[in-house]
C-alpha cells in the first residue's frame, strides 16, 4: 500500500510539472505578444483590447482577428507586415 501510494505521489508530481511548463510556454509566448501589441494596437484597442477610441477585441475569434489585422477593417488600417505568428502572440496576449 506505502509503495502505491509513492508511486501515485509521483506521477502526480510529474503531471503538475508538465502542466507547469505548458501554462509557462503559454505565458512566455503571450507575454512576447505584449510588445507588439504596444506597438501596432495599444494605441487604439487600449491596455490590454478593450478599446480606447477603436474596439472592444477581446472576444473576437482567432480567424476573424487575423482576418482584421491582415486586411484592415472598418477604418483599421492592414498590418500586412506582421506574420501569423505575430498575429498569433498578440491575440494570445489579448486573451490571456
């Protein structure tokens, strides 16, 4: 019974480091996100895409941000330059 309950204590120490490491990927990949967004959406989706002067981007879908962000809308100008996976880190960012 002792060396079942070891081998439990074990494996779920090793699950709880692996989540660990996924919500710190997560993380580190959002948090590189922030930047960009500073830089090309801060301005006028605000702090953190609840909107200060453009809108509220919080609850758009993937797709249809990089849709947005690609091809500009409703007076968004196209960021034609930023990569899928710059796009990608700053919706992270937004929605983290």
């Amino acid at each position: 019974m002792k060396k079942m309950f070891t081998t439990v204590m074990i494996l779920m120490l090793i699950a709880a480091v692996g989540v660990l490491q996924v919500v710190t990927e997560q993380n580190a990949f959002a948090a590189s996100g922030k930047s960009l967004y500073n830089k090309s959406c801060k301005s006028c989706h605000g702090a953190k895409g609840g909107g200060a002067g453009g809108p509220d981007i919080r609850e758009e879908s993937f797709n249809s941000f990089k849709k947005a962000v690609k091809n500009g809308k409703e007076g968004m100008p196209a960021f034609k330059s930023l990569s899928s996976s710059s796009i990608k880190k700053i919706w992270k960012y937004v929605h983290i």
